[in-house]
C-alpha cells in the first residue's frame, strides 16, 4: 500500500465525513438561501408535474356509468 494511502477504520471515516459536512453547512449562509430556492422550485415542479401529467381519480357517478356500459356491451 502507497505511503499516502492511511487504512482508516469505517466508523472513524463516517465521524470524519459527518463532521466535514456539519461543519460546512453550519458556516453557511448564501448556501443555506440556495437550498431553500432550489427546494421550493422542485416541490413548485413537482406539483405542476402532478397537476398537468397524473390522471384524476375518477369519481364514483363515473365508475359506475362505465361499469353499465361494460355490461351492456358484453350482452
């Protein structure tokens, strides 16, 4: 193994990251307003891709027309 390379235990690498990341995002302050804006456009996306791309449900008066019509046609 290459001098540079130190084996380092599972637990002690996760701490490590774990802290590298907390210590990041707690000196942020531009960052945390980007997060927030980039948070609100997807959940703004997704409940456009919802409204416009998803069926609705059908509703109950629906249902049961089209079930009459399944069973006029197969008599």
């Amino acid at each position: 193994m290459p001098f540079w390379i130190k084996r380092v235990r599972q637990p002690e690498m996760f701490s490590r990251v774990w802290r590298f990341y907390r210590d990041g995002f707690a000196q942020m302050r531009l960052g945390r307003t980007l997060w927030k804006i980039v948070a609100l456009k997807l959940a703004i996306i997704f409940v456009v891709i919802k409204l416009l791309l998803l069926p609705s449900p059908p509703d109950e008066a629906n249902q049961q027309q089209q079930l009459q019509n399944v069973l006029l046609k197969q008599q």
